[in-house]
C-alpha cells in the first residue's frame, strides 16, 4: 500500500459511526474519503459531511456519502486532510491544490483536524514550499506587491495557460519564502494585507498527524 493510503486509513480508523466528519482535498485525503465511502457501503455507517472543495464533494457523492450543506450543520468531529508541509509542532503548509481557505474554514470548524500525510511531507523548518495565498482579482498586482515587501518571491499560479480560480473564484499567489522562521507572525503578516484573503499557513488547527512511511509502518503524532 502507497503510504499517502496508508496514513488516510489509519486516520479513518479513528472515526466513529454517527460523526459529522470534514473531508479534505489532494491525493491523501482522497484514500480517506475511499475508505469513509467503504464504510458507508459495507458498514452501513450513518454520517454527515462536508467537503473542503468541489472536488471531494463530486468524489464523496460518488460513493454514496451524504454531503450536508454546511448551513445544517454547527459542529464538525473530525475533519481529514492532507498537507503539504508539516512540522513538530504541527504547524502546516496547505494549499497545493488550491483549496486552502474552504480546509481552514471546515478544519477551524471542527473539534479535531487529523493531518495525513507521507513521510516527504514531514520538515523540520517549514517554507520549501511556497506558501499559497489566496488573493481576491481586484488590485491583484498591488497586493501581491505588499506580499513581496514581506521577503517573498511571487508567482500567479496558472492552469492550461490561464490564471487557476479557485472554487471561491479568487486567484492564488505561491510565495517563496525559503525558510519560514516564525509561521505564526508571517501568519498575521500576510493576512494584514489587504486583497489577501486568506494563506495556507496552519496554526494551532491540527491536532493529530497521521505519517505514512515507503517502509509500510504509520506513526501518530498529537499535540
Ligand atoms: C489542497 C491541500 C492538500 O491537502 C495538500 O496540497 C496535500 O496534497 P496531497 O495529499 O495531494 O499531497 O492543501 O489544497
């Protein structure tokens, strides 16, 4: 089993029939949401979700898990969703597939955030990544300007030769911070500019990681 798999059904084995359960988007929340589909399927399992992108929700309907509008609903138990960086203290990178701001939303909302992730996501300092931000199209380039003022290199992600939308029709920056020393403060820093709506900087949002090793084991990490 690939160890994107094999993290996302470790992470599924701490579900509970019964729960509102977040689903999260990229290629390692996407075994979580097989094997939840399973669930539903082979056991039966009466759930509720929410799904952080378009995506999921297409795929989660697919195999027959109930998507509830998030309106109906006030709390979420657990939500799963991958990263694409992540370090000791949990603090994460998101983004790489666009759809940071619908993950914090659902994750920021729920009583826990279970990460999974394969073991190349694991960094000691986080920032090799390019952070993603989400900015809104009116004055992009002025803010994308303040971004750089912040130390960055900026760059417009694009899709098949056009600008990428993402599923809130805002565009989305990826900036190259090398070597991210103090996530929180950077945190605030960029969401002070206005234009920006939101970073894939997660802080104080995850409260288990789920690794997946290339060697077949998992290992759990709480904070
Ligand atoms: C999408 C995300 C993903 O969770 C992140 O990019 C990790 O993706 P993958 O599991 O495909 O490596 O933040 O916006």
């Amino acid at each position: 089993m690939n160890p994107k798999q094999l993290a996302a059904e470790k992470a599924v084995s701490f579900l509970e029939n019964g729960m509102t359960i977040g689903l999260g988007t990229g290629s390692t929340a996407y075994w979580a949401i097989e094997k939840i589909g399973e669930k539903v399927k082979n056991e039966n399992w009466k759930i509720r979700a929410i799904a952080t992108s378009i995506r999921s929700e297409e795929h989660a309907r697919s195999l027959g898990i109930p998507i509830f509008d998030f309106s109906t609903i006030s709390t979420i138990d657990v939500t799963i969703d991958g990263a694409d960086e992540v370090d000791a203290q949990l603090q994460l990178i998101k983004g790489g597939g666009g759809a940071l701001l619908r993950e914090k939303i659902v994750a920021s909302n729920s009583n826990q955030m279970i990460v999974v992730a394969d073991e190349s996501k694991w960094v000691k300092t986080l920032g090799s990544f390019p952070l993603p931000v989400e900015v809104v199209h009116f004055g992009w380039q002025r803010t994308f300007e303040k971004l750089q003022l912040l130390g960055c290199e900026t760059k417009r992600r694009m899709q098949e030769n056009e600008p990428y939308i993402t599923d809130n029709g805002n565009y989305i920056v990826d900036c190259s911070f090398n070597e991210i020393t103090d996530p929180p403060a950077l945190h605030e820093a960029v969401n002070a500019i206005t234009g920006v709506v939101d970073n894939g900087l997660f802080i104080r949002i995850a409260s288990k990681l789920v690794l997946g090793f290339n060697n077949g084991e998992t290992r759990v990490i709480s904070r």
